[in-house]
C-alpha cells in the first residue's frame, strides 16, 4: 500500500485521501447519506472500499474519485470492511451489526458467503495476509476465526470480559491480537 497517503472516514459522510507528508487533502469521495465507519484499499492502492451506518458498502477509484459499485446486503450499519487477496482469489469482506459477515467475490460480485457469527453485534474485523481467514470480534467480548471462503469455524477466542473492539491477524497467519473494553490486550496462537 501507498505509505504516502492515507484515507480517512468520518462522520460528516465524506472520506478523504491525504497527502501523508504535506496533511493536504487530495481528494473527496462523496456519496455516502450516513456516517462513514470504516474503509479499505487494495494492495495496489487502486480502489477503496467504504461502509456506512446506513449498512451501504461502496467501491470507488482512487485515481479517479469515481463511485464504481455499491452494495447493500447487511440490515444494520457496517463496522469493518477489508479485502483478501491470493494469486488466484480476491474477495470483499463486510460486517456489520446485523451479526453477518459478507464474503463477496470480486471478479463476479457474487456473495460466496452471508453468514451470521454471533447474535452479538460483531464490532471489528481482520484478513489472514494468506486470505485463508478472518478474525472477527464481537460486543459479547468473545471472537471467531474462520476460514474463508465457506465460513467453517476454525476457532474462539474466549476470554475477554468486555466487548472486543479491535482484532488484528498477524503476518505470519498464525497469531492473532485482541484489544477489549475490559483493558487487555490477548495474544492468540
């Protein structure tokens, strides 16, 4: 990703790419009709994925500012948003406070998975660098991994007292962290 330039997602329902040297801003990416939540961009700093309180998912060009898709396949607002790439598959990812998590492939924009983790309203999200799972984490203070792409689960993180509000899948695919409301920090293995 560009080390030079950063996205910004706020509440005003505008995004914003920055310059990350000069604090100027470069562009606006207008079209949400809620607070924004979260965003994402590809590897190759191409595109940029956006998710709203409205529950809407848009996609847009980087270069150019151009909204390119927009989804609405969750009830309730989005809390996290990412892509995962191999050499051979590229999906989206949603979730939102619904309890689903939304698996979209790229090439064809067809859902390969709409599963709902917890009836816990799920508050982050994190892709394996592999694309081989995610990490979700959940008001109830518990998280799941699962494989992508058919959601099977592959383990919980139980522990936590208080709701999990940052996850974060590690380079090597193997460890996982967890931030909570309770004021730990848990290292997964």
């Amino acid at each position: 990703r560009d080390s030079r330039r950063l996205v910004t997602a706020s509440s005003d329902e505008i995004i914003q790419l920055w310059d990350g040297e000069s604090g100027e801003v470069l562009r606006k990416f207008e079209g949400h009709e809620a607070p924004v939540s979260c965003v994402a961009v590809t590897r190759d700093s191409e595109l940029l994925m956006s998710g709203a309180e409205d529950g809407k998912i848009i996609f847009w060009s980087l270069k150019t500012g151009k909204k390119l898709k927009t989804f609405t396949n969750h009830s309730s607002g989005i809390v996290a948003v990412d892509f995962a790439q191999t050499t051979s598959d590229f999906y989206m990812l949603s979730a939102s406070r619904d309890g689903f998590v939304c698996v979209r492939d790229f090439h064809s924009a067809k859902i390969v998975l709409s599963t709902n983790v917890n009836p816990s309203p799920l508050l982050c999200l994190s892709v394996s660098p592999n694309a081989g799972f995610i990490a979700v984490g959940l008001a109830s203070g518990t998280g799941r991994v699962l494989q992508l792409p058919d959601g099977r689960a592959k383990a919980a993180l139980i522990g936590h007292k208080k709701a999990l509000r940052s996850v974060k899948i590690l380079p090597n695919s193997e460890t996982c962290l967890t931030g909570s409301d309770d004021q730990t920090l848990r290292v997964w293995n």
